[in-house]
C-alpha cells in the first residue's frame, strides 16, 4: 500500500484534504484520497481516471473545494451474471462541474434510501470496511465470542465478493482470516462438515490456515458423493481439484498398501532361517509345532482379503476409516469368539483347548498388526477429535507448495513425508507369490540391511514414517457379521490334491 497522508486533525473517513466523495448511504459519505484509493485497487484506477475528474476553475479554488471526483453505489448492470449474482451494488463515478457540483441529470445514487433507521445491508457494510482497510483500518465482522459462525462468515463473504471486484482481496484476506481462526474449534467443526465449501472460499480469501484445514479434511472425504460433485460442478478452481485429486488418491494409496501390508503379513514366531546340518529347525514336526498360529493367520487373512474384495478398503466411501478403525481398536471388534463359532469352528471343530489356543494367537495377530494401521489414524488437523470425532482419514500432508495462488505450475510433490502420491505401484516391485504383485521379493541378502519386520513382508513405498499417532474416539462402523467371511469348503479335486501332496512332502 502507498505511502498515506497524515493530514493534521483529520482520520478515515473524512479527510479535508480528501479529493473523493464516497457515498454510500446518507449517513455514509467518506471524503478519501485518490492516490491511496487508485494505489490499493486497479479497479479504482479506472473509476478515478482524469478523464473522470473535475477541473476545477480559480473560483473553486478560492473557495477551497477541493473534490475532484465522486463515486456512488448503482445497481450492478451484471447481477444476473452467476459471478456477480451476490453483488447487488457498484460503485460508480459522477461527473463533477467545474465548481466541483453535481452536474444536472446525473446518477444520484441507491445507497441515500438504504439507511433510514433500518439495519443496513450488510453489503453496504462491506463497502465501508473495504475502503477502511486502506487507511489500515480493522476490519469489523462480528465479534467472534458473541456472534455466530454462521454471521461472521456471512460478513466475511460479503468482504470478500467487494474485494474482488475491486482488485484488492489482499487488504482484506489477513483480517478476514484473523477474525475466523478466533472462532476456534467451531469453526474447525464446520470445516470438518463442509471441506469443499472451505476450501473454495479459502481460495477466494488466499488464507492458507484455512486451505491447509480444509484440504486436509477434503482429502479424508474424497471418496464421498458429495466431495465428487464439488469437483465436477465447479464449485472448486481447476488447479484446487487438481491437489484435492492428488491428496485424495495419496490417501486411497496408503489404505490399499496398508491392506496388501496385512495380507502379507508373517508373525515372526514363524519364519525360519535354514542352517545347512539343521535339519530339525525346517523340519516338517518343527512346522507342525506353529500350527495354530498358522490357523490364526490363515483367518486373519481371510477377513482381510474378505474386506478387500467387499471393497470396505480404499475402494469404500470413507477410504476405509471404518476397516482401519476397527483393527486398531482390535480385541472383539472384529473376528470376535461368536464369530469364530459360528464362521470357523462349525467348520473346523475342535476341543476347548484348541479353540482357545487359536483365539489366543489370533489376538497376538490383531495386536501385532495394528503398527501398521496406526499411521493411518494421525491427524494433521487443528480439530479437537475428543470433542468433535470425525469418520474420515486425517493424515494428508500439505506442504507450502501446495497453495495453488502461489505456484504457477502445480508438479507432485515427492518427499520424505509424503511419499509417492500418485496413482499406481512402482513398476520395478516383484511379486512374492506371483508375477505383477507389489510385493518384494525376500532375499536373504536384504534381510540384515532393515530392521526386524516380523515377518511382515513391506513393500517398496510406505504409507508414512511417523508413529505420532492421536487416536480419536469415535466409534467404528461395525461391519456385517452375516458376511461370508469364511466360505472355506473347497472341492473334491482341492482334498484330492491336497492328500497326494501331503504324501509326497518327506524331509530332507
């Protein structure tokens, strides 16, 4: 902003020396500065043109006038346009005669019949804390402890569409941000109900604190019908649906990886290391001793890939918060003892003993296996989970690259923290059991590079590296125990096979 004058015994909004009047109301007349005015905004570089301005003759002179230009509030010609449906007035200029009146026949203006002992729109107040705002004046939009989210937005907005059409929105966009953060958690909770509403009005303001919010719930909620309409309809800037689309299908990624985590996954009681002369430790009893712990996997893996083919992983709605949910609460959230009665043991009967042995290694699986989830619940959101739990992911990074106003090109971002955020698998990852999988392959080479996984099989991209996890409370969707989530019965020519290959399996 220029340099203002500090005219002696004059403030915003009457300044003696002021060569503008403002009129906006009755009440409502501002004598301003053209050069702050025509320094703030282009479009008031255009209204304040010379060819605009009065020329004053010695008279006008002699008697101290000293308003060259006059603006007043018209209906907005464009107001059917849907860019401009919200902006109802314009300002528009008033020629001037040489004594600095008036000329006959021209526009008087709306604003001297809004403000007669009513309320005035709050558009109008608008006007006022946009011209305020270039004399640095606060802006005025409701007080954040006594009035409600709902009008301090409605005021913001208001500010917001006036900014805009004066060129100026970076006067506005601190104090219009300011005021919002000091809602606190509200307005985090309306963020979290309405991302993609959020996030197209935080465009429009350039305030990152509230972009980095929004998108981050947005991502979480990319999945949902009416996430899929913001970015179709275009309720969303093309460059923002290009990140949201980024961010979204990063967080579908480390669901999907996470899955294909479990189902790969090995306790470390089972994995074996031969030693040549050792020929008890890959024995065929030394396998047979791991028994149960093999039916336990063999379960847990079933319920995932189970979940997987329902599509209630990455492929559901909610990207699968309510699958990751319920393995990190674990214990009888899922795969409980009546479900194991009913899906397993009436199909596989064994003693009491049995059963408990099974039931005890399977909750050594669900406990081991929530390391892997955990990542997936932390929350890179300002939102106070105790109070306002959500049912969406939460762990999408934004970076400062990732502000669309300040970047001319949009690339993916490719870190440390938020690796590999794109569609699809690294290409050059082989399978472990067949062909294509994204799986690596185990080399005993490898195995003294990393760290100890417990058998867990990772692939080549991970989901994240920090283990800082809040977990929210909310309460899990549980899923349908009717499912068929184990339709083990397999046919005679599978027993058939199975019986030749148990009597040709001998020791070495």
């Amino acid at each position: 902003m220029a340099p203002q004058p500090e005219p002696s015994g004059h403030s915003f909004p009457d300044f003696a020396d002021g060569d503008v009047r403002v009129v906006l109301t009755g009440s409502r007349q501002y004598r301003l500065h053209s050069g702050v005015l025509k320094n703030s905004s282009s479009v008031m570089r255009d209204l304040l043109s010379e060819e605009n301005a009065a020329q004053l003759n010695s008279s006008a002179h002699r008697k101290g006038v000293v308003i060259r230009h006059k603006l007043v509030l018209v209906d907005n010609p464009a107001v059917e346009d849907e860019e401009e449906s919200n902006l109802l007035y314009v300002f528009q200029p008033v020629p001037l005669d040489a004594q600095g009146r008036q000329a006959a026949g021209a526009p008087q203006g709306i604003g001297l019949e809004l403000e007669n002992g009513r309320r005035i729109p709050p558009l109008l107040m608008a006007y006022d804390a946009v011209l305020g705002a270039f004399y640095n004046q606060p802006i005025n939009l409701g007080d954040s402890q006594e009035d409600g989210l709902a009008e301090l937005l409605g005021n913001a907005f208001q500010a917001t569409i006036v900014a805009e059409k004066l060129n100026c929105i970076r006067i506005v966009c601190k104090p219009i941000e300011a005021t919002l953060l000091a809602v606190g958690q509200g307005l985090y909770k309306a963020i979290a109900d309405n991302p993609t509403a959020w996030l197209s009005f935080a465009t429009r303001v350039k305030s990152r604190a509230i972009f980095k919010e929004a998108m981050v719930h947005a991502a979480g909620q990319y999945s949902q019908p009416r996430t899929k309409v913001a970015m179709s309809d275009g309720t969303l800037a093309p460059e923002v649906v290009k990140i949201l689309t980024r961010k979204g299908e990063w967080i579908k990624k480390s669901v999907s990886d996470s899955s294909r985590y479990l189902a790969s996954y090995y306790p470390a009681m089972l994995l074996r290391e031969f030693k040549p002369g050792d020929k008890d430790n890959v024995s065929r009893a030394s396998y047979g001793n791991d028994i149960m712990m093999w039916i336990a996997v063999t379960i847990f893996r079933h319920w995932v890939c189970d979940m997987m083919a329902a599509d209630n992983t990455h492929q559901a709605h909610d990207c699968g918060w309510a699958w990751c949910n319920v393995i990190c609460e674990g214990g009888d959230k899922y795969l409980d003892r009546k479900m194991l009665q009913r899906s397993f043991h009436a199909r596989f009967p064994m003693t009491g003993k049995g059963m408990a042995c099974v039931e005890h290694r399977l909750a050594e699986v669900k406990m081991e296996v929530k390391q892997w989830i955990l990542p997936l619940k932390k929350s890179n959101s300002a939102l106070d989970l105790s109070l306002y739990p959500v049912a969406h992911f939460l762990h999408a990074n934004v970076h400062s690259d990732d502000y669309p106003w300040d970047n001319v090109t949009l690339e993916p971002i490719h870190d440390s923290s938020d690796e590999d955020e794109s569609n699809g698998v690294d290409e050059d990852t082989q399978g472990l059991f067949v062909e294509g999988s994204p799986f690596e392959t185990v080399d005993s080479e490898d195995d003294e590079e990393g760290p100890n996984m417990g058998g867990f099989i990772e692939p080549s991209s991970k989901i994240a590296e920090d283990d800082d996890v809040d977990m929210d409370t909310a309460d899990a969707t549980p899923f349908r125990s009717e499912s068929p989530i184990f339709d083990l019965k397999g046919t005679a020519a599978d027993d058939a096979a199975s019986s030749d290959s148990e009597g040709n399996d001998t020791d070495e």
